[in-house]
C-alpha cells in the first residue's frame, strides 16, 4: 500500500511516499481503507519531533473510510461498517489498522470526506466549549485564529451556545470568514494590537475565557485580557511552544486559571467518545455547524499540505486523500 512515512524528523521534506505492506488486524483491531485522511497541526509536531514517535512511522491522526477486516475479538464493527476516528497515530495511509475502540460509525448523511474533516477539530471544539471551559450564555470569550479549522468551528459553536465570540485573524479575507461564521467582533491582529483592542471592546473589562490554538505569538498579551479569576486554555502552539511561566504571574493577573488540554484525555474512554462524535455528527446533520473543507490534496503533495498549514495560508479544512 502507498503511505507517507517520516523516516527521518524535521521540515515538510521528511515526509515520504512509500510502498509498505498493508496491515493485518491484531485481534481488537479493525482494518479501515482510508477514503480521506485529516492534516492537523499535531501531525507537524510529530513530523518535527516535537511529539516523539519511533522511527520511521506513518504520519496522521484522523481518517473516515470503510472497514474491510476484523480481528477475533472485534464485536463494535463489521466488514463494510463506514467509520471515522483520531488521535490514532498512521493516517496517511491507504489502509489503517485501529483499535475497534476508537472507531465511530459515520451517518449516513455525511460524506467520509466530511466525517474526516471533522473528528480531531470538531471533537476538540466539543471539549473545549463543553468541558476545558464550559461556556455560560451571555459570556465573552476570545478565540485565536477564528478562519482556521478549529477556530470557525469553534466561532459557530460558542454562538449556539449564546456566547459573545471576539476572533482574531491575520488578513481582511479571513476576517470576513470569521465574521460569516457568527463572530460579533473580528481583530486583524496584523493591523491592530488585540490585546488594546480587546479591552477597548469589552470597555476595559476582558473575557471570560480564551481559547488559544497559537501559542507563542498570543499568550503573553492574553493573560492580559482575562477577567478576574479568568482562563486560559492553551489547546496549540501554531507559532511555537510558549516560553516557561511562573504561575505567581497567574496571581497577579487576577487569580487566572490555565490549561493545557489535549484531545485524547477528553475522549480516553469509548462512551465519553461516542458520546462527544454522536454530539458532533448531530450538530452537523442538523446545519448548525458548516464545515468548511479547503483543499483536498493527493498523497504526492503531503509536503506542500503541510507548508501551506504551517505558513498559516490555509482557512478551514485541509483533507490528505489516497
């Protein structure tokens, strides 16, 4: 079967098109073939290094496609069964071998290319709004990089929810993404300071809650606009990683709180999963949460995939397909 391995960590480059064996299913495993498989900002960390993986491995973390194998103990799916999954290492792949734990049935209204794009990003919306920081009706929040994938999600979300969304985003045509998905105020940061501009928008106030998949760039000046006894949930590090912090900075800033969750500890159990993905699918089936898919690539351009994420050119949805 064709994959993209990383043999060797470090830039796009390290990403290679081989031809490896195709898996065969250990007995609580599933074989799915791959109809379309997601790009996240978590598989940049693993092709860097900055997620350790034994070399050479098989990058990805999500994937929809169909089950064509099962191992002796599988009893949650069957051969045919379309499902979606995440945070399983070896994505980009004609074919994956997962723990039939971790795979979710697709609705039928839903495309696989549809299913794909929204495990990782949806699920990790669903955490963050629901259990990182449960958002109340009437609260403001701030969401960095409000046009990327999380972010317009996470935009349509919170207005469901009957919250006050403030995004950020880097140029005119992001902005006006942002503001389609529902966010009340929009800040090109590259234009004006959104620390200044945040304050002046909630009259010197702050925000309840910020949720922030950038990193390096956004957190210093966030802490800023926190409200007393606010948080900060750090989900990301599009930029780079944030620099160490002593938590008495914490107390000064009014008794802030801070985390930094990560998806796999939000669905670590299967009915915590199938609960948060049925939520999801329904949320999508029902239109109120639009998906948008950017750009489909094929296998050969997985490098370039990743040039245009990490060079944040990218709105919505980035999907690998075989």
């Amino acid at each position: 079967m064709k994959a993209i391995q990383v043999q060797k960590t470090g830039g796009p480059e390290a990403l290679v098109l081989v031809d490896i064996p195709a898996p065969k299913p250990k007995p609580n495993e599933a074989i799915v073939k791959v109809s379309a498989s997601g790009i996240n900002y978590i598989d940049i960390y693993f092709r860097e290094g900055r997620y350790p993986s034994a070399l050479p491995f098989v990058n990805g973390q999500e994937a929809a496609g169909v089950v064509t194998e099962v191992g002796t103990e599988v009893n949650t799916c069957k051969p045919g069964d379309r499902v979606a999954y995440t945070s399983v290492l070896g994505s980009y792949a004609e074919y994956a071998a997962i723990p039939a734990d971790r795979l979710v049935s697709v609705p039928p209204d839903l495309t696989d290319q549809q299913a794909a794009a929204a495990m990782l990003q949806g699920l990790t919306v669903h955490y963050l709004l629901k259990s990182a920081y449960p958002v109340r009706s009437g609260e403001t929040v701030l969401v960095h990089a409000a046009a990327g994938g999380v972010g317009l999600l996470l935009v349509q979300w919170a207005k469901s929810l009957g919250v006050r969304v403030i995004g950020t985003v880097g140029n005119e045509q992001k902005a006006k993404l942002a503001r389609e998905a529902g966010a009340d105020e929009v800040i090109v940061y590259t234009q004006r300071d959104f620390e200044a501009e945040t304050k002046r928008l909630t009259n010197g106030r702050g925000v309840h809650v910020i949720y922030d998949g950038v990193g390096k760039d956004t957190f210093e000046k966030g802490l800023n606009v926190l409200q007393r006894r606010g948080y900060m949930v750090l989900f990301g590090a599009a930029s780079g990683p944030v620099p160490p912090l002593d938590p008495l900075k914490l107390t000064q800033k009014g008794s802030l709180f801070l985390t930094r969750p990560s998806l796999p500890h939000y669905i670590a159990t299967r009915e915590e999963l199938l609960s948060r993905s049925n939520e999801l699918f329904g949320m999508i089936s029902s239109g109120r949460l639009k998906l948008r898919i950017e750009r489909v690539y094929p296998f050969e351009e997985a490098a370039q995939a990743h040039r245009d994420l990490e060079g944040r050119k990218t709105t919505g949805k980035l999907l690998l397909a075989p």
